[in-house]
C-alpha cells in the first residue's frame, strides 16, 4: 500500500465516516497535503472534509 493509502485508512479510522463516498474523501484529505501548494478542494461534504483534514482546511467560499 502507499503511503497515501496508509494515511486514507487512518483518518477513516480517527473520524468515523462511513460508506464508500468517506472512503473517497479519504484518500483525497490524504493525497491534496502531499501536492504542491497551494492545493484547492472542493467538495460538497464540507462538514466530513473538515473531520478528515482537522487543522489543515482553510475555508473560502465566494
């Protein structure tokens, strides 16, 4: 398993989403950190994002 993975199945474990939609939201809270800055998510699940990415979510909405 990467890395990436590694990091996915942890934050699902920590925060307790569910279902294959989590699992998707997952590995992207766990991949976007590793890319160059600056990085821009946009989901439509803002409340599980936050769970998943913790301190490192800056929200800006237009």
């Amino acid at each position: 398993m990467t890395e990436e993975i590694l990091e996915a199945i942890r934050l699902v474990k920590e925060t307790s989403p569910h279902g294959h939609k989590c699992a998707i939201d997952a590995a992207l809270a766990a991949v976007a950190p590793r890319q160059p800055d600056p990085v821009t998510v946009f989901t439509s699940d803002e409340d599980d994002m936050r769970k998943l990415c913790a301190d490192r979510v800056v929200d800006v909405k237009p």
